[in-house]
C-alpha cells in the first residue's frame, strides 16, 4: 500500500510516517497543497492521509478539487477539528473517512485497510488467490496452508499485484508502490523482488507481460 501523507507539521508527520513503515506501508510526506500536487503528477498512490490545517490551502478544499476533477482516490482525513460541523464537511467534501488527532496508530493502520479493501470491492480482510491466501492487515501469507516468510519489499509487491488481479502495472507503478519517493533505488530492484517472489510463491504468480509491464499470475499452487 502506497500512502501519501500530507501534513504540515514535521514532527507529527515523522512519527506517522515511522510508525505506518513498521506495519510494512510504503509511505510518502508531503506538507502542503502544491507538494501534493506534484507528488500526485510524478507517481501512483493507493491512498491519502490529508490534514486538513495546510499552509498554502485548506485540507476541505483541497479534496473537494480533486473530487471535481475525477480523482477517487481513497482519502482519509486527519485533523484536530473535532466539531461535528467539521466532520459532516469533510465527508461532504468527499473524505471517505475523519479521524481525530490524537489518534491510535493501530486504528489509523486498521482504517486505512479498510478503505482500501472497500476500494477493491472486497469484504473481508483476507485475500485468496488459489492455494495463496494473503491477510492484508497483518501482511501473513499462507501458501497451500503453509506460512511464508516475505520481505518488506515481497510483501508490498505482493499487495499491489493481488489489489489490482487483473491490471498490467508497469514496472514504474511497482517501483512507486515498493518505494515511493526514494531515489537511491537499484535499476533492476523491481525484478530481483519478482524473482524472489516467484521463488517463494511458485513461477507463475507473477506473469510478465512483454513491452507492457506485469500481472497477478496463476495462484501459487506450486512450489518453485
């Protein structure tokens, strides 16, 4: 999951981008409108944590553009404004959800699995691909009921690919998704990952498709 965080205030923003790591999140800060709306021209996110106090434009505001213009992407949005007024706004504006500051790391992680889930059209928590079952709150992989052991990197690749089954992602879109901003990045670290991934899930789960990037494979059946 590829989270953009925009948030003014430096400290708070630290502590959310640490702790939504450690739940294996690929996460990128921005801290204000017109930061946002570069991040947002240059690369793929599946979701937005937006503050609402921002410094060059308001947060309400700020969604209700993107809204205008076509753009669904899951919004959560973060602020200290806990009048009722407020939430009713945001969600009119077009938040998909509002959580208070302060808030529970746990439940912030726990709500955005659940926006995302609501995103992907799926119910439940648990995702199964044939002899695959992958639960994305808590990034466990089974694989023909046997528990697998993946990498931060494998397990955000995995994500990305099972989020989207039958979409071709360009191995710049998988670059986002495992590394968001970061540029000392190796050319080739994107297929390393997939060879290893085919490794431990069998060969198919990953297919490539020539010239145009890759898909959700067959679902791990077999072990390479």
């Amino acid at each position: 999951m590829h989270v953009l965080l925009i948030e003014d205030d430096a400290l708070v923003a630290s502590g959310i981008v640490a702790g939504l790591r450690l739940y294996g999140l690929t996460v990128d800060h921005v801290g204000c409108a017109r930061q946002a709306k570069t991040a947002l021209a240059t690369s793929h996110f599946d979701i937005c944590v937006l503050d609402l106090g921002l410094p060059d434009t308001d947060g309400m505001t700020l969604l209700a553009g993107w809204r205008a213009q076509g753009n669904d992407m899951p919004v959560l949005v973060l602020t200290a404004r806990d009048a009722v007024e407020n939430r009713v706004k945001g969600l009119q504006a077009g938040a998909d959800d509002y959580l208070l500051k302060p808030f529970d790391l746990t439940e912030l992680v726990a709500r955005l699995h659940a926006l995302l889930r609501r995103a992907s059209g799926r119910s439940v928590d648990r995702i199964k691909h044939g002899g695959l079952a992958f639960t994305a709150s808590t990034g466990e992989v089974m694989l023909n009921g046997r528990l697998v052991d993946l990498s931060r990197r494998e397990l955000a690749l995995l994500r990305a690919l099972l989020q989207r089954p039958r979409q071709i992602l360009t191995t710049e879109q998988l670059r986002d998704s495992l590394y968001g901003f970061e540029l000392d990045v190796e050319s080739n670290a994107v297929n390393v990952h997939i060879h290893h991934l085919r490794r431990k899930l069998g060969a198919g789960i990953v297919e490539t498709v020539r010239g145009l990037g890759y898909r959700l494979g067959e679902g791990g059946g077999s072990e390479a």
